[in-house]
C-alpha cells in the first residue's frame, strides 16, 4: 500500500542529488537561498537518492546539513540512498557522515532470479503488453547485475520489436540481452587493475600482499587502492582486504599519499598515467 494511501496529509519529496544540486545552484544564481531551504524544510518525508554526488561540494553540503537538522528535530523522516557505506564517503563534511551513522543502515544486495522475475513481470505488466514467460526467464537469468539493467534490457526488446516489426521470442531477446550484458560488463574493477598494476611493475599478485615497507611494493600497492577508490564502488574495507588485509583508513592514507606524489614526483605521475591510459584501453577494447 502507497504511503499517501495510508497518510493522504503527509508531504512525500524524492528527488535525486543531482537535481538537489541544480536547484540549490540556481537559487543561488537567483539570490532565493531562504526559499529554498524553506521550500525543503515543509516535508514530512524527504527521499533523496545517490547522496554520495553531494562530494566536494561544500556549500550544497552546508545547506543540505541545515535542511536534515530542521527535519531531524520535527521527528521528520529521511530516507538516503548511497553507492557506498556513510565511513566511505569522500568529500563529504564530517558532521553529516555522522549524521548520516545516525539512521538504520541497509544494505540493498542485488535481486536473486525469482525477485529479478516478479520485477520484469510486474514491468511488462505496468506497460500493458505481453510477454512469453520463457522471455522473462531468459532475461531473468542473464541479467543479474541491478534492478536498472534489468529493465533497461527489457525496454530495449521492447523497442527493438516495436521498431523491426519482430515479435518478443527468445531469440529476439537472446540478440538484444547478449549485446546488452556485455556492454553492461565493460567496466574496470579492482581484479583488472590488480592484474595491470602487476603486469606494469613485473610483480606477483601474492607480493602485493606481503606485510613489507619496501618501496617497490609498497608504491604498487598504493596505487592499485588509488585506481580502485577512483574507478570502482567497491568499498574502501574491501579494497583493503583485497590488498593484505588493509583498513579503510589505510586506504585512504594511500589515495592521498598518490594523488599528492602526482603533483611533486615525475616519476610517479608518469606510472598513475601510464596505468590509467591502460586500465582505460583494456575496456574500450573489450569484445562485444
């Protein structure tokens, strides 16, 4: 049962950081700050998606801190979604990753096959069309990845057929999902930068992981947690345990460490972008 079913009174706000954003820049273009915190601070239950987009951007932070403690001292709800755990946030004030501790956290884990399928049964649905149940299977056990590709394969047979004039068979969805997922997979992840930082150094992935101060595996090491923060969602304590067994603020110790080398060491800024450039071709090049 919908929320506005069960309390019609209540104000329901979603909204997606990046247009939190866009709205706060233009009221600041439009000299209406004060309208807008005001405009924020009038719901009852604010919904805000992807929270971690608000990184590096201080005054929106600033704002957003005030709107959550006004909210938070009403007995107001929010809700707050993230790619990554509050600890894990870069860029973000430490008083709102504490305040963010505050609340229950979930961790959303991808759909098993039996949800992926209620999920595109209940899309098709939704869209007034009809679909063999062998269709949905077939999508079902090819996408696994999120909710999101899930439906965009979906929309994308939809429309194939549409437009081709084809009914939705399995073969019609086999061409269309198959194209679809290993697209969806051309992405770096903390395996491929592993296997490219060793390849680059001449190293064995086991030595990596050597309890040692040397240099030579240290630095590596570094910047393997460098690419991994930058490129992957993967959380800083997993990066951690997949590099010796690390905490995350080790972590984040190396991703400072590099990122300062890049701008005072020739030496390492030409390794950070000689790994990059490869990390980049290994996946522009990937076989469809």
């Amino acid at each position: 049962m919908k929320l506005k079913n069960v309390t019609p009174d209540k104000i329901v706000l979603y909204v997606p950081t990046d247009r939190f954003i866009s709205q706060f820049t233009d009221a600041v273009r439009e000299n209406k700050q004060n309208d807008f915190v005001h405009f924020y601070q009038m719901v009852d239950v604010l919904i805000i998606d992807d929270i971690q987009f608000l990184a590096g951007k201080e005054k929106t932070q600033e704002t957003f801190f005030h709107i959550f403690n006004h909210l938070h001292q009403l007995g107001k709800q929010l809700v707050i979604t993230s790619d990554r755990a509050p600890i894990d946030l870069p860029d973000m004030m430490e008083r709102l990753i504490s305040r963010f501790k505050w609340g229950l956290q979930a961790n959303i884990t991808p759909p098993d096959y039996e949800t992926r399928k209620k999920i595109l049964a209940k899309k098709i649905e939704m869209e007034g069309i009809q679909i063999p149940d062998e269709v949905i299977s077939y999508i079902a056990q090819s996408i696994t990845t999120s909710v999101r590709e899930l439906e965009g394969a979906l929309i994308s047979i939809m429309a194939h057929s549409s437009i081709n004039k084809r009914p939705i068979t399995v073969e019609l969805a086999k061409e269309i999902v198959d194209k679809f997922a290993k697209n969806v997979n051309r992405e770096i992840t903390v395996d491929m930068i592993q296997k490219i930082v060793c390849e680059y150094f001449k190293l064995k992935p086991e030595e990596l992981k050597a309890k040692t101060r040397r240099r030579e595996i240290v630095q590596p090491r570094q910047i393997i947690m460098y690419f991994a923060k930058k490129y992957t969602k993967t959380s800083l304590q997993a990066i951690g345990a997949m590099c010796g067994g690390k905490d995350h603020s080790t972590v984040l110790h190396a991703c400072r460490n590099i990122e300062d080398l890049k701008q005072t060491d020739k030496q390492v800024r030409a390794y950070v972008e000689d790994i990059d450039k490869k990390l980049n071709l290994s996946i522009s090049t990937k076989p469809l």
